[in-house]
C-alpha cells in the first residue's frame, strides 16, 4: 500500500479525534457548568488538562504532519485554493487554541481550585472555554468542507 494512503488514514484519524473530542468536551463542560457545585467545574478543568496534553495535542500534531507530507507526496501543491484554506484554518483553530483556550483552561483550574471557589466565577470562565472551543469546531468544520470539496480543484 503505497504511503499516500497511510498518511490519508493518519490524516482523517486525527482530525477525527480533533473533531470528536472537541464536541464531546463542548457536551461535558456544558453540562458541568450547570453543576451547583464547583468542584464538578474543577473535575472538568483538570479533564481538559489531562484529554489536553494526551489526546487532542497528539491529534494536532498528527493533522498537520500528514496533512503537509500528503501535500509533499501528491500531485496537489501549496499554491491550490483548497490547500491554502485548510492551512489558514489549522493556523486559526491552532493559535485560538493555544493562545486562548490553554489560558482559560489554566484560569479555569486556577479558579476552581481556590479554598474560596466561588460557583458564578467557575461558570464564567467555563462559558468562556465553551464559546472559545466552538468557534474552533465552526473552524474545524470547515477544515472538513473544504477536504471534501476542495474548492478551487
């Protein structure tokens, strides 16, 4: 099997995990959010910091590697349309997400963790996670059309 197609697997996996991940953490701090209690908010912060680092940091990494060689090894080029929005939404989703989600997320354990953790702060900043992660899942969405369609081919 020739390696294009390997890196396609590593390619579509890992935005899978990307995708998927970032939909199932939207679902879970929602509905930690509504949590009277701000520990289950705290729970919730220290998942993102665990799934974080272990799960979606590998996807990222695995997106872009196979994403740039399958370009390197096919008939495509850097210059086509499709190639150039894919890029610029992977800049996008990835800066978003380490500029502003990792310091909310840092905020976020911060805040929770506090002998004095108070539940409107907890939430806050939760929301703030929440508003932030979905706009990265309408970038990612995106990312996803334009794989499929390749606008510009």
């Amino acid at each position: 099997m020739a390696l294009r197609f390997w890196l396609l697997l590593i390619h579509i996996l890992g935005a899978v995990i990307w995708i998927g991940g970032g939909v199932i953490l939207s679902v879970i701090g929602a509905r930690a959010r509504q949590s009277e209690d701000p520990r289950t908010i705290g729970e919730f912060a220290q998942l993102l910091s665990y799934v974080g680092l272990r799960v979606l940091m590998p996807a990222v990494v695995a997106v872009i590697v196979s994403g740039v060689w399958l370009v390197l090894v096919s008939p495509w080029s850097f210059t086509q349309l499709w190639v150039i929005l894919a890029l610029v939404a992977f800049v996008l989703a990835f800066l978003i997400g380490a500029l502003y989600l990792s310091r909310v997320a840092i905020e976020l354990e911060r805040v929770t963790t506090r002998t004095d953790a108070s539940l409107q702060a907890a939430r806050d900043v939760l929301g703030r996670w929440i508003i932030g992660y979905q706009i990265i899942l309408l970038i990612l969405l995106f990312a996803l059309w334009d794989m499929v369609f390749k606008p510009g081919l």
